[in-house]
C-alpha cells in the first residue's frame, strides 16, 4: 500500500518527530522513503546568504537520509526552492508518493487553532494520505502501533479511511476501533430527543458495524466498537486517550478550490488537538 513515503524536513525536532515513525512503516511494508528539505523561496529572494541556506538545507537532507538509511531501508533525498507546501505538495505529485509523514508543533490553548503551518496545508490539499506526528504532546507516542482509532459518521468521506487502517492494522497485528459520536452538541439538546436521537444512533451503530464488518473479512478478529455522544473532536481526544490509542486514521471530505481552506472539519481540529499521530485520507473530490 505504501511503496514510496515523503518525509519533508527542515532539520527541526518537529520534524524529526516524523522520521522514527517513518522509518517504522517503511520497515514493514518495504517501502522506498524520500527526504526532501525545502529552501523556501519567499525568503531568500535577493537574500545574501542564498548560498549558504542552500547548502544548509542539503545538509539536512543528507543527515536525515544516513540516519534513514542506516535502519537498512531505501532512501532517496531532495532539496528544492519554492513555497514549501507547494514544493511538498508537488514532490508527491512526481514521484507517485504514496503516504507523506510530517512533524506538527504540539500547541495549547488558543495556539491550537492558529492556521498557517505547512503540516495543516499539507493535510488540507494532498490528494495522498497524511500522516501528521506531534513533536510535542501530553504523553510519549511510541510505536509499533497496537491500538488504531477508526473515527465514522458513515460517511462515504469516513469509509475512505476504512482500507488504510485496515491494512496498517494487518500489517502491525493491531487491534482496530471503531467510533461513531453522535453530535449532541451542534444543534441544541432539545433537538436531540426521541425518534430523531434514535435515528441517530442507529446510523451510527450501521457505522461502526460496517468497520467491524470489513475488518472481519479481512481476517481481523481484534475490533472494538463504541458509541458515544458529544462534540464529535473531543469524543475522539477522550477516547483516545481512555483506550491508549497509538494511531487515528481518518477520512477527510474532498475540496476543491477556495473550498479546501475554510476550516472547522472534525479531521482537521482532530489533528491539531491529537496527542497521538493521525492519518488523514482524502475523498476524492
């Protein structure tokens, strides 16, 4: 499933959060792993130390692909000069990546929900699955992966998520768990009474089962189911941290356009507030 992984780096902890976990998967599915070190164009325009910068960010590069390398699996390295989200983004493009893996700044409070970082660019406009790894957070993050979080609402935006996980889940022997939030908080709890909580419910119960469904055919026995009611990003931070979850994979809807920058999906506040890494999949628009 993934035969090539871009890890960027600009040689920064956050960064480097990335490359243990990279290195991990790339073990396991014997994948080839591209380092790339953007020098970002906006700020060396007329800039003296052009040279300098440059050499510096292949430095990096070089550092990250020996530290790679010597784990035995296959490295490539690149530099490039652009904006770099778009190098990134690009990067993937060319050369058919299959997964990227990326550090992101552990926040709190109020940070959390400041925009503009290149991780949350990236996770907004690849059309290939995002692994985003907290260089900072409320407990260690170890892995090989034990405990995979698969968060639905049933919808065909969420279900996209299902095969990743599980065929990560497969290939590190982990457990799967399904979780279905019913938004109860959206709309007002007068709204959600009787026959309307019900259908809700019921949705979400058809949800889960249909993760727990397919990972039976896929031979996997170890699934949990779960239900909860809340704000759909917190009900997932809860459990996440109640079931040690070492990974979320989830799905994010298609955008197109100025579409992909409005904000406020649950995929998105999950992987800013997440202590544990996530994987985002994109619906294809």
């Amino acid at each position: 499933m993934f035969d090539d992984i871009l890890v960027p780096t600009d040689g920064s902890d956050c960064a480097q959060a990335a490359v243990g976990h990279a290195e991990d998967l790339a073990r396991r599915y014997e994948s080839n792993v591209h380092v790339l070190c953007v020098a970002d164009s906006r700020l060396l325009e007329n800039a003296p130390q052009y040279d300098q910068i440059k050499k510096e960010r292949a430095e990096i590069a070089e550092r990250t692909s020996d530290e790679i390398a010597a784990t035995g699996v296959s490295v490539e390295q690149a530099v490039r000069t652009a904006v770099p989200y778009e190098a990134i983004l690009q990067y993937a493009s060319e050369e058919d990546i299959d997964l990227v893996v990326m550090g992101t700044h552990g926040r709190t409070g109020v940070e959390r929900y400041l925009l503009g970082s290149v991780t949350e660019k990236v996770v907004r406009l690849s059309d290939v699955p995002v692994l985003t790894v907290r260089a900072e957070g409320d407990r260690e993050v170890t892995y090989p992966y034990t405990d995979i979080l698969v968060p639905t609402d049933g919808s065909e935006g969420a279900e996209v998520a299902i095969g990743p996980a599980i065929d990560i889940a497969r290939t590190y022997d982990a457990r799967v768990h399904a979780l279905s939030v019913v938004d109860t908080v959206a709309m007002g709890t007068d709204v959600y009474s009787g026959a309307f909580l019900d259908a809700l419910e019921e949705s979400a119960q058809s949800a889960v089962e249909t993760i727990e469904e397919r990972a039976g055919r896929a031979s996997l026995s170890a699934v949990e189911t779960a239900i909860e009611h809340g704000t759909p990003y917190r009900g997932i931070r809860s459990y996440v941290d109640d079931h040690d979850i070492d990974l979320v994979v989830m799905g994010t809807h298609g955008r197109s356009g100025i579409e992909r920058y409005l904000l406020g999906s649950v995929a998105e506040k999950t992987v800013r507030t997440s202590p544990v890494p996530v994987l985002t999949v994109r619906q294809p628009a």
